[in-house]
C-alpha cells in the first residue's frame, strides 16, 4: 500500500476517478471556452445569426479536440512522474506494532460485517 496511488485503466467504484476524465474535462472546458469566444466576436462583429452559430461550433469542435491532445498529454506526463517518484521514494517495511494493528482493525471490520448481514 502506498500513499500515492495511480489510477489504472480500469472501471473504479465508489467515487475514483476514472483514468480519462481529467482529459475529458480539458475537452469540454476548451471546447465551450471556443464556442463562447466565437459567438461573442461574432455579434460584436454583427454578423448574421447562421455564420455565427456555424462558425461557434466549428471553434468548439476544433477546440474540444485540442482539449482533448492537451488533457491526454497531461495525463501521460503526470503518470510518468507518479511512476518515477514511487520508484526514486519505495514505502517502507511497516513496523510489526503497525502490522498487527491493521490486522486488528481488518479483523474488526470482517466481523462487524458479518454481523450486519446476520442482522
């Protein structure tokens, strides 16, 4: 067990975060922040309603895509440096005092759930 944990690509319960959302919130953010900026030089510039809504979503989806490229190299990066720091920086070996009281608590909390199913 370690303090850093590195999500896998796997499907995770309990709230974790799943491995691409970073990248997909960069997407999202950048794409609606182009759309935005489209459609507000547009009536600025007064130009007519089709060419600004035509031109506000090709900046999302050129945006959205650079998002994505920018999110997943993100991510690449800062698994890279979790990897390396838990390589330079190895958990050391608990204490046996330590051990036996995780094991005391994982005791604990099998029983406590055996007694709520019994319940």
């Amino acid at each position: 067990m370690s303090d850093v944990e590195i999500v896998n690509d796997q499907e995770y319960k309990d709230g974790k975060i799943q491995p691409d959302v970073p990248a997909r919130v960069i997407s999202s953010v950048l794409g609606l922040m182009g759309f935005f900026t489209a459609l507000l030089v547009g009536l600025i510039a007064s130009n007519p309603g089709v060419t600004i809504m035509l031109r506000a979503l090709l900046a999302m989806a050129i945006c959205a895509v650079v998002g994505r490229i920018i999110g997943t190299a993100g991510e690449v990066c800062v698994r890279e440096f979790l990897n390396k720091y838990k390589a330079d920086r190895p958990f050391p070996d608990l204490p046996e005092e330590l051990k036996r009281m995780y094991k005391t608590r994982a005791d604990d909390e099998a029983l406590r759930e055996r007694m709520k199913k019994a319940a």
